[in-house]
C-alpha cells in the first residue's frame, strides 16, 4: 500500500500548476514526496524538457528507493522499486506534455 501512496504524491505535485521561475527548482516536501516546480517555457524547449527529464527521474528514484538489485536488498524489493520508479517517471512525464 505504501509503494501506492509515494506515486500518488508524486504525481499530484504536478498536478497543481506550475509556478513561473527562471530555472528549475527542486524542494524536499515530505520523507515521500518530493516536487519539481518549471515553468511552460522551460517544458517547451528541447533543452529545458531534458533537464526537467533529469530531475523528475533523480526525484522518482528518491521517492521509489533503490533502482540497482545490488542496492535494494532483495529481489522483491528491486521489481517493487523498479516499477514504482518507472509508473512515476511515465506518469510525471505525461503529465508535462499535457500542461506544455
């Protein structure tokens, strides 16, 4: 059940609408929430889409845990983390292009 809640928090930090800023910023919310505040210029280019790219994923592996099977302990624990992180990345994405 907590592997459900971290994505949802995830994504609903993209949900609300982005606030206008030169660069991207990146502020620790809570232990399982982290959000990514960019403007509509910045998603708009190649360049601002990539670094916003990097950020979401630096964040999903964060709020998923870890993404190597040497790190996560367990086998189970690896497949739960490294579909955590990429529902997360697909969702946060998608939700760019739908706002940009």
């Amino acid at each position: 059940m907590n592997k459900l809640i971290k994505p949802f928090a995830f994504i609903m930090a993209f949900t609300i609408p982005a606030i206008a800023s030169a660069d991207v910023e990146v502020n620790q919310i809570a232990e399982d929430e982290v959000r990514i505040s960019y403007s509509a210029e910045e998603a708009a280019t190649a360049l601002g889409r990539a670094e916003l790219e990097r950020q979401i994923r630096r964040a999903a592996e964060k709020v998923c845990g870890a993404q190597g099977l040497s790190r996560a302990g367990s086998l189970r624990q690896f497949i739960e983390s490294r579909n955590c992180y990429e529902k997360t990345v697909t969702d946060a994405l998608k939700s760019i292009t739908a706002t940009a």
